[in-house]
C-alpha cells in the first residue's frame, strides 16, 4: 500500500503487522523490521548498524508490551511499519495498560540493571520517540538514513 505524506510528494510505503500478544511473536516484529530496514535503504549508503540499531529498540518495545501493557491479559499488537527516501517510521499498537512515558526515571548506568533498560536502548537508538496512551496505545518511533 503506498500514501502520499507531507507537502514534499515522497511516496511512502505501509507494512503492517497484527500478531498476539505473546512472547514468541518478537522474533517475527523483528525480522519484519529488518527486511523493511533492507528495502528501505536499498539505494543509500546506510551500514548495517541502521537496522540493528531499529530492530533492538522494536524487540524493546515489543518487550514492553508484552510484558507490561498486556501483563494480565492477553491480546494483540500491531506493528506499522513505514519507510521513505530518507526514514523509517514503526508504530507499536497494543489495547493494553498504558503508563507514563514521561514520567518513566533516567537510567543510572554507574548502577548494575538486571531490567528496565528498555526505554533507554529505545531512546538511544532511534532519532524521535513518543508515547501515546490511549486505546490503542501508541509508541512512535522514527530512524532517519538521509
């Protein structure tokens, strides 16, 4: 499915990706991010490290989901998926709890972390990021090649 967004004309394209709120779908959001990655930056001189760099912070924020929003109950997520000439963009929607994204504390790194470095490797891979509760929830992020 193409889209036409913004006033400069870029031709968008759309992926989507609905699976069960389960651990054992991530591997699938991931890979599906990966491949989108690789058609997106076909044409640029992007390393590798693009798509790693967004398919951790989607395997983090898939991990939240799963893990957080739907801790008891079960559900779905939804992953949208976008990309142009010089982005790529991936909304992770799921209809469970919602938190305070800005409220969510700074990671001390001078402390050991066994857990709650989600937020942080999400923060520190992609260029924007931002949180939308509601039903569905909204958590856009946007990773910029050009």
């Amino acid at each position: 499915m193409s889209a036409w967004f913004g006033d400069s004309r870029t031709v968008s394209s759309l992926v989507v990706l609905q699976v069960p709120s389960e651990i054992v779908f991530r591997d699938l959001a991931t890979r599906t991010v990966a491949a989108v990655c690789k058609l997106a930056t076909k044409d640029a001189s992007v390393g590798e490290q693009f798509g790693h760099e967004l398919v951790s912070a989607v395997g983090e924020a898939f991990n939240n989901s799963v893990l957080h929003a739907y801790e008891n109950h079960s559900g779905e997520i939804t992953l949208r998926i976008t990309y142009d000439d010089c982005q790529v963009s991936v909304e992770i929607l799921d209809h469970g709890d919602s938190f305070d994204f800005d409220a969510a504390p700074e990671l001390d790194l001078a402390e050991p972390q066994e857990s709650g470095m989600g937020l942080f490797i999400i923060r520190s891979f992609v260029d924007e990021v931002s949180y939308e509760p509601g039903s569905p929830n909204c958590l856009r992020m946007k990773k910029r090649f050009a």
